[in-house]
C-alpha cells in the first residue's frame, strides 16, 4: 500500500495535470525561498553560525531546485542558475545597501582588537577588526581601514544602521529600495515563465518516452 501511495506521488510530480501551473509556483516558490534566506542571512550577521548555515543551505537548494527545472535545455538550465545565483548572492548585499541608504548613519569607529591572518602567499587573507562606536562593539572583516596595517586605537569611518538590523559598511550604498524591489520582481517574474515552460517541456517528453 505505501509503496503504491509513494508510485502515485512520483507520477504526479513527473506528470502533473498542470504543467505550466505547477513549474510556475515551482519557479516562483524557489526564487522567493532564494531571496528570502539572502535577507535572512543578511539579517542575522550577528546570530549564531548554524542560523547562517540554515540560510545558506536553503539558498543552495532553492538554486538547484531552479537548475532543475531547466535540465532539458541547456540555455533554460543556465538562465534559470544564474537568475537564482543572482537572488541568492546578489539580494543579501543589496538589501543591506539599501537599508544603509535608508537609515545608515556615519560614525567614527575605534579600533578595539584585530585578529590578523598568519602570513601566506595569496591575497585572499581576512583581517577581521573588533570596533567600538557610540557605545557598542561589533566585529568587521577587510572593511574600510580594516586591513593588513590596522592596530588597536586606529580610528575610522563606518556607516551603520542604529538598531543593528544589518551589518555595516565601508563606502556608500549604491542600491536602494525603488531599485531593489522592481529588480527582485523582474528576475521573479521571469523564473515563473522559466519555470512553467521547463515544467511543460518535461512532461511533455515525459509522456512522449
């Protein structure tokens, strides 16, 4: 009987009676969950490390869940990665920058301790700096006048968020909100097409086989 119960459900995600309506949600769905886990992990840039790991891991699955979708064309495969790529990396920084331009303040920030890596051959090392600004301490990463030469004491500018919603930044924000929503809406509207089409060619293959 289960194993009956467990046919059935396949056959209906490889044969859905509605095609287009199912790789539609199914592409909508993942884009939402790419998007949302970048702001979720953007948000907690001070939470513990397995709560970013959980958002990492959604992020990852909403993108090949994309992939997914698009197997049966090379061209829809690549357009519907990147476009989920693009949500996933692209939504966490911009969400950031956009919440800085909407209500970031510059402030002077001391230089509390800094953790230098040990010398290597690459140019990949992360100077991580520990700063007091207004009263409260934060930790950043080759950040603004965090790097190779920074010593307790330096003193430099950041902008911040006062309540702490995001993590801060070195320069100013380039994206703001009447750019980021109408952006995140494009690239959504386009998964959905993506994703109903792909459904709809794979069933169609499907029953053909």
């Amino acid at each position: 009987m289960a194993a009956e119960v467990v046919e059935r459900v396949r056959g209906a995600f490889r044969a859905p009676r509605w095609p287009r309506g199912v790789g539609a949600l199914l592409g909508l769905g993942a884009g939402v969950a790419a998007a949302g886990s970048g702001v979720a992990y953007e948000v907690a840039h001070s939470a513990p490390a397995y709560y970013q790991l959980g958002c990492l891991v959604v992020s990852i699955g909403a993108v090949v869940g994309l992939a997914a979708l698009g197997l049966h064309s090379m061209a829809r495969f690549m357009a519907l990665l990147v476009l989920g790529a693009l949500l996933a990396i692209g939504v966490p920084y911009a969400f950031r920058s956009a919440v800085l331009d909407a209500r970031g303040e510059w402030v002077t920030a001391t230089v509390i301790e800094v953790r230098h890596p040990h010398a290597t051959y690459t140019s990949s090392d992360n100077h991580n700096c520990e700063l007091e600004a207004r009263g409260d301490t934060f930790w950043v990463q080759n950040l603004g006048g965090c790097g190779p030469a920074t010593r307790p004491g330096d003193r430099f500018e950041v902008l911040r968020d006062p309540e702490d919603l995001v993590g801060v930044a070195g320069g100013h924000a380039p994206i703001t909100f009447p750019v980021l929503i109408p952006s995140v809406g494009v690239v959504l509207l386009l998964l959905t097409a993506l994703g109903a089409r792909g459904m709809r060619l794979r069933v169609a293959r499907h029953r053909a086989a």
